[in-house]
C-alpha cells in the first residue's frame, strides 16, 4: 500500500499578514476566522461591504453569447498546475509550490497554460467542519467497513488528508410543461384452466388505455453540476447536497487563503448542457405523476425555458487519497455538513475466513440435522 503525501498548503490571490507576527492569515474551519497558522491570532475581518450586498443571479444566455469576454480570472498572483494523470486542475499562490497531485497523489503534476481566463467564483461555501472532526470522522467510517484490511483500519490514511474548494455552477430556471399520454388503467377478470387434470381459476389483469394531458409550472433552483475533473463524480453525488440556496457567501479571497482551489475543466457551455439534461429527466418524471390511472405510456412532454441564470460557485470538500495495490481510492467529506462517502479496498482472506466459516456452520447444521 502506498500512501500519497499531503499537499503543500495553497490559496489564491494576495496575502493578509498577521498584525502580531506577519505570517500568513488563513481561513480557520473551526473558528470561522481568519486565524495565524504560527502564532494562533485570530484576526477580526468582515466580507467586503459592497460584496455583502448580495450575490447575484446571472443570465446564462448573455454569459453564453459573450463567453469569451472579460470578468474573469483569480487574480495575478497565482498559476495553475494540472495532475497528468487525474487531469485536475489546482490554482496556487505564485510562491506556493506543490509536489503532489492534491486528488490521486501523483508526482507528475505540470504547469497549466489555459486557452482563456477562467469566469471568476462569485460566491462560496466557507469550511465549517474542522479537520480533527474530519479524521475522526474518517477513522470512524474505516473502523465500521466490514472485510477492510487491517492495516487501513489502523491508519485510516488521515495524514493524506486537506482540504479543497471545489468548483461547481448553480443552475435556476422557471419552466411551463404540457404533456401529452396513454393513461392505463388496470382492471381484472377470472379465467378458468386446466392443470394436471384439475380445473382451477386465476385473475388475470388487463389494462383499459385512454388518453391524458396536461399541464405543469416548475421551478428549479440552484440545481448543482460539478465542474470538479479531480474529485470522484459519483463519490460527490454521495456528499451532496451543498446548501447553496441559504448559505452561500460571496467570494472573498480571504476565505479561500490556506486552502487548494480546483479551477473547472466543465465550462459553462458544457455545465448548461448537463442541467438542461437533468431538468428535462426530472421534467419527464413530473409529469408521469401527474398521469392518472395506473400506468402511463407513450409520454410525450412539451417544455418551455424562460429565466435561465447561473452562478459559479466554490465548494468544500475534505479529501484523502491513497492508492492500495494498483488501484486509487478517495474519501470526500462534505466540508459545509460532515456527510461522508468513499470507496475502499477489500481483504481477501478477510472475505474467504468468513466464507469457510460460513460454510462449516452450514455443514455442521446439516450434519445435526441428520442425525435425528
């Protein structure tokens, strides 16, 4: 088992030195401040006052027909190193330097040259879990897996552990369906038969198919796409959801100093065409609810978008990476709410110790079982 060493410590943008011994301020989950990291000053400091106004939804077909105009970027202090083998895309202080992939633990990390400046995050959701609540969490979640090796049990691999604000886009749109089905309707009738001579009964179920419309207003609001490349798709699926309806607050390097940044490898262009799908699904699934009878088919849905807007926001995620054997695992942890989701390896003797156990159970109830 090889485990993949920690990260250097990152932030984006310019620095905010500690007014007692001029280190740099980084954003503390526990306290919720911005804490010296060498002598523990807690630094009072309030968001932007003309940030704090609000965050505002933008309209995704003007960002799409201008995609390529200014309002980007993180700042000059930084740059961007990309992982050659996860592919994830991390963004730096320009003093800052990583040897380490922060998402799968691989040394072959290279400078990132991007074609165009990337939109800018309006808004964020600040870390609240703290890491000592996150490794005992982890090691908790590792001791209660059944047929874990042991020596992961021990370890939990918590010394790989950072944490990492991830990028995802906020997707809202007010839609009008009307639809179009075969409602189906079940009903029964008894029916006689013959079987090995004896004539017997059974119900048989038909359906009495009419046809349905009609129609639905919905709103969807701050449906999240995942512009992460670095983080397991299906493993943030688990973690989810981000509450970034209530709780977002606008962007401040300050929250972010201290911490890893993933810049999006899914742009806005390809994020809208992610949601469209998703909304179209859950569209599709509302109106089937509203079919009457007992089944439905030949569903046909017309929709109508109006008000579509977005937000590019940050997100943070707790995250150790390790690799077992020849294969990579992650373990992500919700930074905002603690829920846990991850993968792990299996003990093989573990699981055949337990199967021959099994099975010389079984044996000996058999042989009991025969001897009256």
């Amino acid at each position: 088992m090889t485990e993949t060493a920690a990260i250097e410590p990152a932030a984006t943008l310019d620095k905010r030195a500690c007014p007692e011994c001029g280190g740099d301020l980084q954003w503390n989950a526990a306290k919720r401040a911005l804490v010296c990291p060498y002598c523990g000053t807690v630094a009072p400091w309030q968001p932007d006052a003309a940030a704090a106004g609000g965050i505002a939804e933008l309209d995704l077909a003007q960002a799409l027909a201008k995609a390529d105009d200014g309002g980007r970027g993180y700042g000059d202090a930084r740059r961007e190193v990309q992982c050659q083998s996860c592919r994830a895309i991390s963004v730096f202080e320009a003093d800052k330097v990583a040897d380490r992939c922060a998402f799968c633990g691989s040394p072959a990390i290279v400078p990132y040259a991007a074609l165009k400046e990337a939109i800018t995050p309006q808004s964020l959701l600040p870390f609240c879990i703290p890491e000592p609540q996150v490794r005992e969490s982890i090691r908790r979640w590792y001791g209660s897996r059944w047929f874990a090796p042991n020596r992961l049990k021990r370890a939990a691999l918590t010394d790989t552990l950072h944490g990492v604000y991830l990028p995802y886009w906020t997707f809202d749109a007010q839609v009008h369906a009307e639809w179009t089905a075969e409602s189906g309707t079940h009903y029964y009738t008894t029916e006689t038969y013959t079987q090995n001579g004896q004539t017997r009964t059974r119900q048989v179920q038909h359906t009495d198919w009419k046809p349905a419309s009609g129609e639905l207003d919905h709103f969807f609001d701050d449906d999240l796409v995942p512009g992460s490349e670095g983080a397991q798709r299906d493993l943030l699926e688990e973690i989810e959801p981000f509450p970034t309806t209530t709780d977002l607050k606008p962007y401040a390097p300050e929250f972010v100093r201290g911490w890893t940044v993933e810049r999006y490898q899914v742009d806005l262009r390809q994020a809208a065409q992610l949601n469209m799908a998703e909304m179209e699904s859950a569209l599709r699934e509302l109106c089937a609810q509203q079919v009457p009878g007992d089944t439905y088919r030949n569903l046909q849905v017309q929709s109508t978008y109006r008000g579509r807007t977005f937000k590019h926001v940050l997100v943070p995620v707790w995250l150790v990476s390790y690799t077992y054997g020849r294969r990579a695992f992650q373990v992500l942890v919700n930074g905002y709410t603690g829920t846990i989701a991850g993968r792990r390896p299996y003990s093989w003797i573990k699981i055949a110790l337990a199967v021959t156990a099994a099975l010389v159970v079984a044996l000996v109830y058999f042989w009991l079982n025969g001897q009256d």
